[in-house]
C-alpha cells in the first residue's frame, strides 16, 4: 500500500507537470533544461546528502554485495530483453533497442525519488552503486551497442560522428562519459559511506535542499513527455504493448527470484525489485536520437511503461513477495 501510494503521489506530480505543458507554460526547452539540472545537481545532491546523513560507517563488504547484485540485475535484465525480442521476432536493430529498454531503467527520475520514499534512506546505499554500474554499464557497453543499431538502420557510419570509426575518438568520449556528475556523485558518496568523513553544514545543507528537489522536477518533465506524446498511435502497437508488459510484469520479478537466494535483507530485495521494475529509461532514446537511429521504439516503450507503472510496480512488488514468502 505504500508503493500504491507513492505511485499515486508520483501520478498526480505528472499530471501537474503535463496540465503546464499544456498551458504552454512549461515549455520543450523548458523541461529540457530541467533534465539537465535534475542530471547534473538535484540527483548527485540526494545521493551525496544521503550518503552524508548516514550515521553509520557502511562495510566494505555490504558495498560490494550491492556492487555484485547491481551487476547481475543488469545482465539478467539484459538476458530478458533478448529473449523478449526473440519472442517478438525482432530484427537486429529492434532487439538492441528491446535489450536497451529491458537493462536501462528510469533509475534517475523515478527510481531514486520511489526508492527514497517507499524504503527510506537505508536503501540509498544500493541505489548509488547502481548508478554508478549503470553508469559504467551504459557508457562501456551501451553506446557502443546503440551506435550498432544505427549502423544496422542506415544511421551513423564507420566514418560517422562519436568516433564511430576512430578508436581514440571513441574512447575519449567514453571516457568524457564516465566522468559524468552523476558517476563523480556515485563515486564521492561511496566514499562517504566507507569512511564518513566530518562535512560541514555549509556544504552539507545546501546539498540536501537540493536533493529535495528532485521528485518534483523530475514528475514535471515527464508530465511534459507524457502530454506531447501521441497516445493514439502507441495504443495501437501490439508489440509494444506485449513488450512492455513483459518488461513491467514478468521481468522483475523473475530477476528478484533469481537474486533472492543471495539477499538476507527485506529492504535491500525491495531496492533491487523497485529498480528493475522501474520504466524504461530515456538516455538510450537521446543517444540514438544523435546517432541518428529512429528513436520511435524508444519513445513507444518509454511512455507506456511510464504510463503503466502505477499499476505494475505495486503489484510486482504484491506477486513478489508472495512468491518469496516475505
């Protein structure tokens, strides 16, 4: 019932953020520029605030069995996607988008506020090493599988943009990648829970009013893709509709139950459900928008999994636990 709730909470900061939208006054260039603050300061703010209130030193080894799970959730999310796209008779280019929206969640606009507002900030630990390996993940291995994809739907070339041909050109901008606001956060919050260094209010404070920003900016610009995308033509697509009920129902809780045996911890399993079964994330869709790739698959699973996420979250969170008996 928490998560129902929460989920409704979630809904109604949408619903706000799409009724400005269509009062033309929020704005595409608007939302856009709330993205970017929402990526680059409210997101590394809850993370570090988050790390910076914990009262207790983490272990060494708890970090790295989150570290552990976060990998495996990924690379079954990953394996399910692929099966999804063979169940669906998908080309190549359809099925790395499938396998993109199976492994990269929504785990920054509403991942972290739902996982703060249902489970609290003792699973906060687990939710910044999973950035940090989505991170790493997406910048090691799914760029390059993206620019793949385009290459296959006549996109960007051997000779193209982002070093598609150029080794060294590649690999500075994965590098540039990696040395994103949100992993830096990641990285400096992991730190934090290791050895809990002594920060003074006055850089502490200002990190925690803006982390508290974040639920509600991060609603407003989904209401704003919400309200300017074509729900007609989605309503219509029998593939992504079985995709992303697949994805949103079936998917997490089979990647739980395969992880469960090795969490002893009911808020750490609630942590791992929550992120998996979260909607598709939208950093595929703008990074195959600039490699050039039809971005509609994206754009399809994106809004319908976002849509129906009220529903499914509370309810593979109900069937989850039901089936572990906790």
């Amino acid at each position: 019932m928490v998560v129902v709730e929460q989920m409704l909470v979630i809904c109604i900061l949408i619903l706000i953020g799409a009724f400005l939208y269509k009062k033309k006054l929020l704005t595409d260039a608007g939302a856009g520029q709330i993205s970017f603050v929402i990526v680059h300061v409210t997101n590394p703010a809850i993370m570090l605030s988050t790390a910076i209130e914990e009262q207790e030193i983490i272990p060494v080894a708890q970090i790295g069995q989150a570290f552990a799970l976060a990998v495996a959730a990924y690379a079954l999310s990953a394996l399910a996607g692929f099966l999804i796209s063979l169940l669906l008779r998908s080309d190549a280019g359809d099925r790395i988008a499938l396998i993109m929206m199976s492994m990269y969640a929504n785990v920054g606009f509403i991942g972290i506020p739902l996982v703060l507002a249902t489970l609290g900030t003792g699973a906060m630990v687990y939710v910044t090493v999973n950035n940090l390996v989505y991170s790493l993940l997406f910048y090691t291995t799914g760029i390059p599988l993206i620019r793949r994809a385009a290459m296959l739907h006549g996109g960007v070339t051997k000779q193209d943009r982002t070093g598609s041909g150029d080794a060294s050109q590649g690999f500075r901008g994965m590098l540039k990648g990696l040395l994103h606001t949100g992993t830096i956060g990641a990285i400096i919050s992991i730190f934090i829970y290791l050895y809990h260094p002594a920060v003074p209010s006055l850089i502490a404070d200002p990190l925690l009013y803006a982390g508290r920003c974040t639920t509600f900016l991060s609603m407003l610009v989904l209401g704003v893709s919400v309200a300017g995308s074509p729900f007609r033509s989605y309503l219509t697509d029998r593939k992504t509709w079985i995709f992303v009920l697949l994805r949103g129902l079936v998917m997490p809780v089979l990647v739980t139950l395969a992880l469960s045996p090795f969490i002893h911890e009911e808020i750490l399993l609630d942590a791992v459900l929550l992120l998996v079964a979260v909607p598709a994330g939208n950093l595929p869709m703008i990074v195959s928008r600039e490699l050039g790739l039809d971005d509609r698959l994206f754009a399809r699973g994106i809004i319908l999994s976002t849509l129906l996420s009220p529903v499914t979250i509370p309810v593979v969170m109900s069937l989850t636990h039901l089936l572990i008996g906790g």
